[in-house]
C-alpha cells in the first residue's frame, strides 16, 4: 500500500478546508519537491505559495465539493493548476491569477 507524504504546512492552512481530500493534496510532498520556484525546505516559501493559489483552494473548497481533480504544479512561479482528475476527460482548468489577485 502506498502512503502520500506529507509536508508540515502553516497552521492557519492545516485542516482549513472542508472537504479532507483537498487538505490532504495541500500537504502532499508531490507537490512541493522538485519544482525550482518553491523551496520545500522554507517555511517562508511554503506560505508564499499557499497564499498565491488560497483564492483558488478557497472557490475549490465552496464551489466544487464533488469536483474529482488533480493538482498540475506551473514550474515557473509555484501556482497550481487544478484539472479534471481523468486525463482521458475533457474539461477545463482553474489557476490563481498573479496579475490579478483576488
């Protein structure tokens, strides 16, 4: 059986979300190794990245409670994209804009 690690997230982003699957991709360490815009290893980097994508957990978290998704890590900036789980399943994907905060 394989176990999903999992990284240490800032307390005001542990357990914050409805829905435990979505609290549970946050901390997934997949998320968080091997991407050269985030740092795993700095708390600091950790909470930049989970406020640039918070709007997108947020509207996840209330619109989208039934919503089988994946995570996709954009490599430049650290955002995350947010696809239909079945890759064989047309659909669409949601981002945090930079641009446009909020």
């Amino acid at each position: 059986m394989l176990t999903q690690r999992k990284i240490k997230l800032p307390a005001e982003f542990r357990n914050r979300y409805k829905r435990q699957q979505l609290n549970d991709d946050i901390a997934d360490e997949g998320l968080w190794s091997m991407i050269p815009a985030v740092n795993a290893n700095s708390r600091a980097s950790i909470l930049k990245r989970l406020k640039q994508n918070e709007i997108l957990f947020d509207f996840i978290d209330e619109h989208m409670p039934h919503l089988e998704y994946a995570f996709e890590p954009i490599m430049q900036d650290g955002r995350f994209v947010c696809l239909p789980r079945n890759p064989q399943q047309q659909g669409f994907g949601l981002c945090a804009s930079l641009k446009y905060p909020g």
